[in-house]
C-alpha cells in the first residue's frame, strides 16, 4: 500500500516550526507508547514517527531538497538518546530505503510523531500544517485517506481527553491497514479544552499502590534488570512516571544504576526532561 503524497513547498519555516514543536513534545508520544507496552490490551491504532531520507541517507527533516522523501516509521523504540523503528511502507520515489527496513535517528533528527486512539490522532505537527493550507474538502479527502480523525489543525492536541465520549468506531485507512486495523470513520473529536499534558499518566496513578504491594511481596523486583540491563526505575524514569518512581524509590530501587548503554535513571529522565521525576532522582 502506497502512502497518500501530499507536496509542500519546501524551505516554509513554519514545516521547520512544526518539527521543532514534535522534537519538543516526543516526550508525551514516548509516555504513551511506553504505558501501552505494558497494556494487556492494546489501546493504540497506530503509534510512528517520521524521518526524512534522500538517495544519500537519512536527512534532517528542514531540508528543502526535492528529493528529500519524509516517511513514517513503526516498531518505535527508544534509549534515551536514539529513536529506534522500522519503516512502514516502501518510498514512493526512492531506491535507498524500503519497508522493514531497520530506522534509527537522534531526537534532533525527528520531523514528526503521531499516535491513534479510538481513532482520533494526537501529534501529527507536519500534517496538520499540511492539513491547515487544504480547502475543507481536500482534508475530508486527507483524513479519508488515512482513515483517522485529526481534528482542527490550529488545536494539535498531544494527550487524550479524560473526559471525552468513549469512540464508537475503530479506524482502518493508510496507517490503520499497515498496522493491521481495519474498520469504519473515526468518531467526532473529543470537546472541550485540551488537557494538562504534564499531569501525571492515569495508569501511573493507578499502577503506584499496586506496584507497593508487589515490592512489599518481593523487594528484589526493585533491583531486577531485564535483558537490556535496564531496571523498572529506569523504564519509568524515561516514562516520566512519578508516581510509580517515588514508590520504587522507597522500596530500594538503585537510583545509581546504569542501563546497559550507560544511563542512570536520572539522566533518562532528563533527556526527555521530565522535570518531577528529575527532581525525585536528584
């Protein structure tokens, strides 16, 4: 399946403006995909990032060159320094790149970010300034394309509302075919102000009192490494989860441990600036 191409005239400092405001903001994009690895049922539709590559490589994603080709990646992962992911569709015009192809790029080198939810989109900076300049008709035709509702372009929303009606419908379109959903149009944005971004994650919330009980049980839980050599205070950290920081603090967790590349805790959470958490590890 081919991505629906839509030019941009290239060298706008505001395409540069709108990556810069997904570079600031990936941080709540990594929020999410991290809680999600952790659902037992999966919530998200579609969870990518976009690169920009030419015939020579990876490019930064303000180059203005026609033959830059800006493509969405999946499978994302991240270090705390590097974005890791695998390209979803094979490139319309380039020969360098292809789908499944294994993707990885600092931060700095991140053009946007994107994920689904009961089919309503959160990010997505460079579509919707792509989507901010098309005739009300042409994006019906854009969101149709991708089968996913992203609202009003001049209101990008990067956190779900709490407090919106519960989606009706499951998204299908561009996106939702890779990524193996199918289904009917999205629902109606939710209404209402956006919410506090920075407010602690619900499943944190949720998740501190039962993740005491189990470290009361077994203490060792709070020092264990995975096969990476990370620590749950390090995936947390990254995370920017507070809540669940605090309580692994206080049941004996190393704040001085190093991940297997050579990160503290702290200085995850600092590349992400998670200023609580920071505070929490200092």
């Amino acid at each position: 399946m081919s991505e629906p191409v839509y030019f941009f005239e290239g060298g706008d400092p505001t395409m540069a403006q709108a990556s810069a405001s997904a570079q600031a903001t990936f941080k709540y994009f990594w929020r999410e995909l991290a809680w999600e690895a952790r659902r037992i049922i999966p919530a998200l539709e579609v969870a990518a990032v976009k690169a920009s590559f030419s015939e020579e490589g990876r490019v930064p994603p303000t180059d203005d060159d026609p033959s830059v080709e800006h493509m969405w990646l999946g499978q994302v992962d991240f270090d705390g320094r590097r974005i890791h992911g695998v390209l979803l569709n094979d490139p319309n015009w380039l020969s360098s790149v292809r789908s499944g192809e294994a993707v990885e790029l600092p931060v700095e080198e991140l053009g946007d970010w994107m994920y689904a939810q009961g089919g309503r989109v959160y990010g997505a900076f460079t579509v919707n300034l792509m989507r901010s300049q098309m005739s009300p008709k042409e994006r019906r035709g854009h969101d149709t394309a991708w089968g996913l509702e992203f609202g009003d372009p001049a209101r990008i929303e990067v956190v779900p509302n709490p407090h919106a009606p519960a989606p009706k419908k499951k998204a299908g379109g561009f996106l939702g075919g890779l990524m193996g959903k199918g289904g009917d149009a999205p629902p109606e944005p939710p209404p209402g102000p956006a919410p506090d971004p920075n407010a602690e994650h619900p499943m944190s919330v949720n998740m501190a009192p039962k993740l005491a009980e189990q470290l009361a049980r077994d203490p060792s839980m709070a020092r264990a490494r995975d096969d990476r050599g990370w620590t749950l205070l390090h995936h947390q950290a990254l995370a920017g989860s507070a809540a669940t920081v605090r309580v692994l603090l206080e049941h004996g967790a190393d704040r001085d441990a190093k991940t297997g590349h050579g990160m503290t805790a702290r200085e995850l959470a600092e590349s992400l600036g998670w200023e609580k958490v920071v505070a929490l590890l200092a």
